[in-house]
C-alpha cells in the first residue's frame, strides 16, 4: 500500500512539473527565433511577449504546431510568407493598397515592397534582400 501511495505520488508530482513547465519554451518568435511566453495586452488585444512587452508579430505554438498572428491571436498555417529568414503574413501583403507591407517594433522596422524586395532598420544595421535575385546587402552605420 505504501508502495502505491509513493508510486502515485511521484506519478501526480510529474505530471504537474510537466504541466507547470509547458508554457515555457512552447512558443517561437519567428522574429527572434526566440522561445518565449506571449500575452495579450488587455489595452490593444495584441499579443505581447510577457517578458519584455513588445508586440510578437507571428509565433509558433510548437505544442499545437500552429502559426498565430500576434496582432489577432489567430491561426494562419499556410499563410507565412518568408525570404531568407523574413517572415511576413501574407494577408497583410493582400490588405494594402501597393501590396506592399511595413512593421516596427522599437528599433527594428520591416518593409516588404510590392516588387517582393525587402528592407530591415534593426538598431545601426541595415539590410536589404533583393525580391528577384535574394541577393543581401547589410550596413551597419
């Protein structure tokens, strides 16, 4: 009997510490790369990362291998545009009236333009992918 009690109770103190540590490191900032906790900022209904309160763009829900929109919350698999690691919805490319797209975060700014070049502003460093060729050019001031 004691056996089965202390059998249960390592059984029960596991599934906790797996419960209890599942949050962390479940999503991807497809940014970043980054694991980190999102939460929705109850003032713009963005999805925020918790830690340091920025808007996440698009993450990854790697337990339910899903996709999210951090500006809605919603699930767009299928929906990710990406160019040498640049990542983009691609209904924020359809919503605009040049189909082209822009996103600032702080001190990094992203411009995808309707001709599929991009240009990156994180900090002093600068980066421009050409849409046709990939070719990157990167300055740093």
């Amino acid at each position: 009997m004691k056996k089965n009690f202390v059998l249960l109770a390592a059984i029960c103190f596991g599934l906790c510490w797996t419960a209890c540590s599942d949050t962390k490191g479940r999503y991807v900032d497809l940014r970043t790369g980054e694991k980190i906790e999102v939460e929705k900022d109850p003032q713009t209904g963005i999805w925020v990362d918790a830690t340091t309160k920025k808007p996440v763009y698009i993450y990854v829900d790697t337990k339910n291998n899903d996709t999210i929109y951090g500006k809605t919350g919603a699930v767009i698999n299928g929906r990710v545009v990406t160019r040498d690691n640049v990542y983009w919805y691609d209904a924020d490319l359809d919503n605009t009236s040049n189909n082209s797209f822009e996103t600032k975060s702080g001190d990094y700014k992203m411009e995808v333009e309707k001709d599929g070049d991009v240009k990156i502003k994180n900090g002093d460093q600068k980066i421009k992918i050409d849409g046709e060729t990939g070719e990157k050019k990167v300055k740093n001031d």
